[in-house]
C-alpha cells in the first residue's frame, strides 16, 4: 500500500474542560479534505461528532458519529 502524501493544517484544536473541538484542513495530491469535529469527554466516555468534506478528483462530505466508553481492566 502506498500512503497518499498530505499537507495538513491544523486551525484549531482544543481537548480540555470535557469539550473536544478541531477543525482542520488538508491539500492531497487529487483535492482538498476539510474536518470539523466537536464533543464530548469524561474520564470514563467520550462522544464526537465529525464532518469531513472532500472536493476535488474525488468529492463527498460524510459525518460521523462516535460514542465509547470505558468497560474495565485491560487484560
């Protein structure tokens, strides 16, 4: 497999107080990739919702929603 190289930039990014936020973007070799993502987390749990957009040679916008949380002691 070969990895498509990316210059990304990170305009903003914030993992503290319970509250995550980034937003970032990205020049690829067929487009551009933008990202935006904003939640939640406790020692416990997190929940993050995530919007990324791709123009270019390829274009689609896809949002994803993740939700973990902790089950106990690694083995």
């Amino acid at each position: 497999l070969k990895r498509a190289n990316a210059d990304c930039t990170v305009n903003s990014s914030t993992y503290a107080g319970g509250k995550i936020a980034m937003d970032m973007n990205c020049k690829l070799p067929t487009g551009t990739m933008a990202m935006k993502t904003t939640g939640t987390y406790t020692a416990t749990s997190m929940a993050s919702d995530a919007e990324v957009s791709m123009t270019g040679k390829t274009s689609m916008t896809q949002k994803v929603h993740s939700e973990a949380h902790r089950v106990g002691e690694c083995s």
